[in-house]
C-alpha cells in the first residue's frame, strides 16, 4: 500500500519520505502538483486507485493549491475514505480550517518534527485500516445476507411446489386459498361489493388405466405435460394452479366469478386435448383428457368451496369425462348494517 506525499518543494518530499523509511514504510511516491496528484490516484480514470492509504499534502502550491486537490479527491466516492494530512507553514494556519471543510483528517506544520509527523501517520493509517476493514466486513456481512436471502428465497420455492410438475403442491393452494378468501371477506365487511373467488378441480380421466398401460414413467411424464398445460389456460399472475394429489390438479381463481372460472375451465380442458397423448383405454377419447367441475363463493368457508368444485367434478365423471361442470354461483350474504 503507497503513501503519496505531494508538494512542489523536492527538499520538503525527500525530508518526509526519509522519516516515512525510518519508520518502515517503503512504498513512497511524490508528486509536486495537485495535477500529477490526481494523475496518481487515478482521479479521472475509470478505475481510481485502491492502494493509495494516505496523502500528506502540501496546502501552498502553484496553480491548484493543496486545498482544492483535497476537495476534488474526496469527491470521488472511491477515494472519499483515503485520510489526507495537510502541511502547512505557520503563517499558513489560517488556512486549516478550508482544509478540514475540504476533507482533511490532519495537518502537519513545517519544519518538520519527525515523532509528530510519525506519530500522526500512524493515526491516520490506523484509522483508515480500521474503516477499510469495517467495510469489508459490512461487504462481506450483505452477501451473506443476500446469498441466505436467496436460499431461503429458494427453499420457500421448493416447498411450495410439487416437485415432479413444478406448479404449486397442495400445501401451497390450502394457504393461498384461505388468504384469498379471507381478503375477500374482508373487503366485504367493509362495505365493498361481494368479491367472488373460484375454484376448478380437476381430474385426469382413466389415469390408473394410462400407468397399466403405458407404464408409470410415462405417467410422470404426462403429469408433467398436462401441469403445463392447465398453466397455460390461466392468464393473470394471481390465479394459480396447483397439484391437488395422485392425478387432481386444481386452479384458484380470485376475483372470478362462475362464467369467467367456467371460460378457464374450457380453456384448460381444450389445452390438454391439444396435447394429444394417446389413451387407448379411455372410454372419453382415445387421448389423454380432464374432467372438470367448477365452483364460485363469496363467502369464508373453503371447505365448502371445495365440496362444492368436487361435486361438480363427479358429476362430469358421470356424465362421460372430458367435460367441465359447475354450480350456479350463490348469491352473497348481505353485509351486517
């Protein structure tokens, strides 16, 4: 690490770099203007200089007095921590005071006494090594932070998604649903209109008869494709499809009421018959297809939306797969006076 000391005396910068050697310091530089300063840290460039840990600046010199170097070094954000000590001659001391405004952390006064200029050195080496490596550590401290953020970012993830198809597990949809309702509720009790929230549970038809045939592998990767499937038949970032075990997925829908949950349905059963995955047992089609049933609520019990969309899916089972079935949206309770 350099020490550069700056002034357009060559006899003052030979003084102060013997007393600097005597105390061990061997990386010196000099620089007799405030131009050739700035051109050695790297003032202008890109990258300013990060080996740089003091300055012992002259504060009377030709053009660009020792003051205003100061002040342009400080300005730049990564030279801003470098402690720069100013040396002033006595009839110069009224001086200091701009020089501290500027950004100095010392002076020295001229001539020279070698354990005051050693033992101020010293401070303001002390000092900035202590700065240096409390920022390091605060720099070290937020990656940590930022990596156990994304760990737990990515842990959260994983625990929310069904880990053959990607899209949410179970766990996931029961949280979400009780959020979605309950905001719903709320928003009801305040007085608002009635917001709908829908449900769309779905099953794969003869699925068990598709693994007897195909094989199980091939299972997995259907289950796969038709997750992909139904997450394309959704269009807004609020609803969400989820696998609700074995071969049932299950769509949440806030903010819909029965016709717009109904349209996603057909969308979702249309883009699992565009897969076209051969199903030479089923007796809906010879394709791999879905039974939906569909159901809408504006009120808190989830349980009961969920009978409700499995209901409708035994009914479409019932009448021969491969369709969507629901119940007429009920009409909101009204809201206490």
């Amino acid at each position: 690490m350099a020490i550069l000391i700056v002034d357009d005396s060559p006899i003052n910068r030979r003084i102060l770099e013997s007393v600097l050697r005597q105390t061990g310091h061997t990386d010196i530089e000099h620089a007799d203007s405030a131009d050739q300063a700035w051109q050695r840290v790297g003032l202008h460039s890109n990258q300013p200089r990060q080996d740089v840990e003091l300055i012992l600046m002259d504060i009377m010199m030709p053009g660009t007095s020792g003051i205003e170097a100061a002040r342009a070094i400080k300005a730049r954000a990564e030279l801003h921590d470098v402690p720069i000590i100013m040396a002033t001659a006595v009839d110069e001391e009224t001086s200091l005071q701009e020089a501290f405004e500027a950004g100095a952390m010392d002076y020295l006064t001229k001539p020279f006494r070698r354990i005051e200029l050693q033992a101020r050195v010293a401070s303001a080496l002390a000092i900035y090594r202590e700065i240096r490596t409390r920022k390091q550590r605060e720099r070290e401290l937020l990656e940590t932070t930022t990596k156990l953020e994304e760990a737990n970012a990515a842990l959260h993830r994983l625990s929310t998604l069904d880990g053959l198809t990607g899209v949410a597990n179970r766990r996931w949809f029961n949280e979400m649903l009780e959020s979605e309702l309950r905001r719903a509720h709320r928003e009801h009790m305040e007085g608002k209109p009635a917001v709908p929230v829908s449900l769309v549970l779905m099953d794969i038809d003869h699925f068990k008869q598709f693994n007897d045939t195909y094989g199980h592998l091939a299972g997995d990767d259907t289950l796969k494709a038709v997750a992909g499937a139904l997450t394309r038949a959704v269009r807004r970032p609020a609803d969400m499809v989820a696998r609700y075990g074995g071969e049932e997925f299950v769509a949440l829908l806030p903010r819909t009421d029965t016709v717009g949950a109904v349209r996603v349905a057909e969308n979702m059963r249309a883009e699992v018959e565009r897969l076209d995955i051969q199903h030479e047992k089923s007796t809906a089609a010879p394709y791999v297809t879905v039974s939906l049933g569909v159901a809408t609520t504006t009120e808190l019990d989830g349980a009961a939306l969920i009978r409700a969309a499995d209901e409708c899916l035994y009914q479409a089972k019932h009448e021969g797969r491969n369709r969507v079935k629901f119940r007429p949206q009920p009409a909101p309770t009204p809201t206490p006076a």
